[in-house]
C-alpha cells in the first residue's frame, strides 16, 4: 500500500506517473517516401502516428525512411535524399 502524498510521492507512483505522461505524449514525425514526398505525422510512437495516418504495412515498401527532425531535401536530379549540413 503506498503511503506517499501529492508533494512527496513514492517512487513507484513517481515512475508511474512519468510512464503515464510520456504515453500521452504526442510527437511529431517526418516521412520521407521513396518517392521524393516529405509527410509530417503525429503519434505517441512512430507505429501509432503511422497507423493514425491510415497506413499499413503495406505501405512501409513504399517509405524510405522517417525521422523526428526535418533533416532531409530530396534531390531531383539522383532520386534520393540528402541530409542537410
């Protein structure tokens, strides 16, 4: 039984929290398609912004890759990703 207060939690119910709070964050992810096109997606993981988006896994043959940060151009003229400098 935990005896811990609002101004001084245990520190399971600490490690609780956290764990509940970070499941409800929402982060923001770039997909970066075979294709030359950027999408910008929101999700608690990469699975869910994903599956939120309406993809399946079918889709994934289609995507190069994704990132948390904007960090890519896609060049026209050799049909790939650049990173940034």
């Amino acid at each position: 039984m935990c005896i811990c207060t609002k101004d001084n939690p245990c520190p399971d119910c600490l490690i609780e929290e956290i764990q509940r709070r970070k499941a409800q964050t929402t982060n923001k992810y770039f997909l970066y398609w075979m294709d030359g096109n950027k999408e910008i997606v929101l999700g608690t993981s990469i699975e869910d912004a994903f599956t939120k988006a309406g993809y399946g896994a079918g889709a994934l043959r289609a995507l190069d890759f994704y990132s948390t940060e904007d960090s890519h151009d896609y060049d026209e003229v050799v049909h790939e990703w650049k990173k940034r400098t």
